[in-house]
C-alpha cells in the first residue's frame, strides 16, 4: 500500500496511532514551512 491509499483507506488509524501522529504533524510542518 503506498502513502496516498495509506492516507485514504486507514487515514483515522494512521492518524490515532503514535507514529502517524507524529508522521502528520511533522509533514504539516514541513507543508506550513
């Protein structure tokens, strides 16, 4: 599965799983920079 189906099929458990926490903060981040 790659990084866009990763964003559109498991979003919510990427997102409240600790890893993707910090993956989505970081790339935010990096997006507001």
């Amino acid at each position: 599965m790659n990084e866009r189906d990763l964003r559109t099929h498991n979003m919510e458990d990427f997102i409240f799983s600790q890893d993707g926490y910090h993956h989505v903060f970081n790339e935010n981040i990096d997006s507001l920079l």
